[in-house]
C-alpha cells in the first residue's frame, strides 16, 4: 500500500499556525474587554444599590421631627439582602432652623454614594 499524498487537499502545517496565531491576536484583546465590562457592569450595580440606598436612608431623616434628626455612626442596613452594605447619618446645625444632612453609605467598607440635604423645621 503505497499512499501519495501530493495529490490530497488541505491545509499545511504553516497556514494552520498563521490562522492560530490571527485568531490569538484578535480574540485576546476581546476577552479582556469583555472581562473589564463584566466588572464595570459589578460595579455599576454595587453603585446603583448604594445611591438607591442612600436615598432612602435620607427621606428617613425627612420624615422625622425636626428635633428627632440626629447624626448616626456606621450602621448595617436593616434589610437582609443589602448586609453588605453600612450607612452613617451625619447631622450639622448650620442655623437655627436649618440642618445639613450628609448620608454616605458603603459597600465592604468603600464608600458607594453620599448625598447631602438641607432641612428646615416649618
């Protein structure tokens, strides 16, 4: 059995690595973006939570009589679902009648989001 392979069709040895190498340098740099999206993505989500959060936490305040609004150190949320995240409540006199109040909240000790507001008593 004498088998001639001059006469078979395909691809050599040389055409295989020049294909392997032109999808290596064009799906590298794609992976690697697509892994920085997936984080931008993580963190665009964590920061979302954070100001929807810091939201809620400062119509808290709102609500309250105007003696009653105090400053609040580190704090875990109350809800189950957001126990990576901690908030603090800081409260300043700037007049008699008026209060600054500064909401910052954290997500695993790095701050997220921080919204300020001022209150007035009626």
């Amino acid at each position: 059995m004498n088998y001639n392979f001059n006469n078979e069709a395909g691809f050599t040895m040389i055409e295989l690595l020049i294909a392997i190498s032109i999808l290596g340098v064009v799906l590298l740099p794609l992976t690697d973006m697509l892994i920085d999206n997936t984080s931008k993505v993580i963190e665009a989500k964590q920061m979302t939570i954070a100001i929807n959060l810091a939201r809620l936490k400062l119509e808290e305040q709102r609500v309250k009589a105007f003696e009653d609004i105090s400053s609040r150190a580190l704090t875990e949320m109350d809800e189950e679902s957001f126990n990576n995240y901690k908030y603090s409540v800081e409260v300043n006199n700037i007049k008699t009648k008026v209060k600054k109040v500064v909401v910052k909240v954290y997500f695993k000790e790095n701050i997220k989001a921080e919204l300020l507001t001022f209150i007035r008593d009626m």
